[in-house]
C-alpha cells in the first residue's frame, strides 16, 4: 500500500548512552538545501523519500558525537545508526552558547533533487 507523509519529520539526536541531544531545530531551509514547504507526498511501497538537515560547525573544541538519529512522522519511524566511517551519525552536539547546536530540517520530499530546486 502507498504511504502518504506531509510536513517535517520529529528528529531525535542520541548521544552513545541514549540521551537525547538537545539541538535547536529549526523548521525551514538551511545552508546546503532548500525548503519547499509542507506538501503532501505519496510513497508508493519501495520508493524513498528525503529530508534535508543542515547544521553549523563547532567553534568551541570539542562535541558529544550522535550515535543515533530517530525519525518520527505519524504515520511512520525509523531509528538510524553509524551512518559514517567512525560508527556515527555524523552530526556532534557542540554545546549551549555554540552557534552549532542549531539544525535547519526541511519538510519531507519525494527526491533528493526536490531539495535543491
């Protein structure tokens, strides 16, 4: 059966011990991808669908590594791990008071090239 999803997904950052990072998660474009807003998107079953997340560096030495992230809609979840070489997903928690804490997510799309349209 086809799966409809509309909207931004709940993201949920996971440091190794299992708490949860508490990025500032904003709704929109960012530095590398481009929002095209909450349309509704129909998946038929096999095909993907993207999200564009983008975050900036760190300037304060350091960082907690994301060993999970969780992506929620109400119609479907799934948890992602070690998406890079080092067994991670890639994206460190700098801290409060760094400009790195904050992400930017668009809503969902039904390609990868949506996003930069």
């Amino acid at each position: 059966d086809a799966c409809s999803l509309k909207g931004y997904a709940q993201l949920l950052f996971r440091a190794a011990d299992g708490s949860v990072l508490p990025f500032d998660l904003q709704h929109g474009s960012g530095q590398a991808f481009r929002d095209p807003g909450a349309l509704p998107i129909t998946l038929a079953p096999g095909s993907t669908a993207a999200i564009g997340v983008t975050k900036y560096r760190c300037d304060l030495a350091g960082g907690i590594a994301t060993s999970s992230l969780s992506i929620s809609f109400p119609s479907f979840s799934t948890t992602l791990r070690g998406l890079d070489r080092s067994g991670t997903v890639g994206v460190a928690f700098c801290g409060a008071g760094d400009p790195g804490v904050q992400l930017h997510e668009t809503a969902v799309v039904g390609s990868v090239d949506a996003l930069f349209r």
